[in-house]
C-alpha cells in the first residue's frame, strides 16, 4: 500500500520558519521507493526561494537593525551640526550621562513597539490552544528574545559610534548603512560561501546518481 503522511509543524513556527517551508510538509509512504519530504512552497511558487521568510527572525536581523541605525546616526552629530549638542553640554551635566540618555532612549523606542505585540501574539496563541510550548520550548522561546535584545543593541551601540566618530550625520548615515548590508547580506552569505570551500558538499543531483546506482546494483 501508499500512504501519504503529513509531518506535524513545529511549536515554534510562529517565530522562526526555518527550512520547512522549503524542504515540504508531507510524504508519500510506499513500501517501493524511499520517504521523501514533497508539496514544498518553493515547488509550488519558484519565485519565494528568492526571498527570506517574513518572520520574527527576518524583522529582527533586516527591518529592525535598519531602524535601529536610523534613530542613532544623528544622536550626537546631528545636534552638533544643529548647535544645540553645545547647550546641553553647557549644563553641568556629564557627557556620559548625555550618552547614557541618548542610548536608553533608542533602545526604549525600538524594544516597545516590538516586544508588546510580540508579548499580545504570543498570549492569543496559548489562548487558541492550537500551541502547547513544553518546558524545553519556553527556554528556546527566552533564548530567541535574549539573542534579538542583544543584536539590536549591537546596532544600537554600532549608531552612537559612528554619530560620535564622524561629524556629520549623513557621512554616519552611509557608513551605517554599509556596516549594515555588510552585517546582514554579505557576511551570511560569505560564510556560505566559506563553509562550502572548507568541507565540500556533494550536489543532490550527484548523490540521486549514486542512490540510483546502488539500487541498480541490487536490483541485478
């Protein structure tokens, strides 16, 4: 007999999809040929293989990261070329206080808006009761967010850098923003790239040969 089996997804679905949009959600159980993962969203539609998956992990590492220059390439050089970066220091008040300021303002401004819906998805989801998160997924659900606090604050502290180092802030703006395709595009890619060099990968079009050889040999 044939059975077609459709593979459960994963608890954590709504925050990182992974691959399994790409590698299918069912197979096809047949006493005559191997298991193998079909119906895939990239086999249906080509056309999303060229993009990421618009999850948690794609707002965070993409749109947040850029928002997160945008509020900062302007915090000190920005004033200094308005003049008013002198009026505040006029005021017996410590330059690292201003910096400490400035930065837990950013921080604020780009963490509530994001963490209080997140905060309201995650309770309409255990209120469906269509998620049931063990133990082991809360600990990867906190490791998930404790990761993005501290690659948002990378951003963040990488902004007040280049506002404080260059003066003035649409110089600190470009050069943010290739510190950021360089973060997000080139080095993930590279390190692909990188890895492949160092430990070769067979294609899958060479191990199906191989599959299909040792079937050959045993079906003689």
């Amino acid at each position: 007999g044939m059975f077609k089996v459709y593979r459960q997804p994963s608890q954590l679905f709504p925050f990182a999809k992974g691959v399994e949009e790409a590698s299918g959600g069912n197979s096809v159980v047949s006493i005559f040929h191997e298991p193998k993962l079909q119906d895939s969203r990239y086999s249906a539609e080509p056309i999303y293989a060229q993009f990421s998956s618009l999850d948690f992990l794609f707002v965070i590492k993409v749109i947040v990261a850029l928002f997160a220059l945008m509020l900062t390439f302007d915090l000190i050089s920005g004033e200094a070329e308005k003049g008013t970066l002198k009026l505040v220091l006029a005021n017996p008040v410590p330059r690292v206080t201003v910096l400490h300021a400035k930065l837990a303002a950013a921080f604020l401004s780009l963490l509530l808006p994001l963490f209080i819906p997140c905060l309201f998805g995650m309770i309409l989801m255990l209120v469906s009761g269509h998620l049931l998160w063990q133990a082991e997924h809360w600990l990867r659900i906190l490791l998930l967010f404790g990761s993005a606090l501290l690659y948002i604050a990378i951003f963040v502290l990488l902004g007040l850098l280049f506002s404080c180092l260059v003066k003035r802030s649409a110089d600190a703006f470009l050069w943010l923003v290739m510190c950021w395709l360089l973060c997000v595009w080139v080095i993930p890619r590279l390190s692909l790239f990188i890895a492949n060099a160092v430990i070769a990968v067979p294609a899958a079009q060479m191990i199906e040969q191989q599959k299909g050889e040792i079937d050959r040999q045993w079906y003689r």
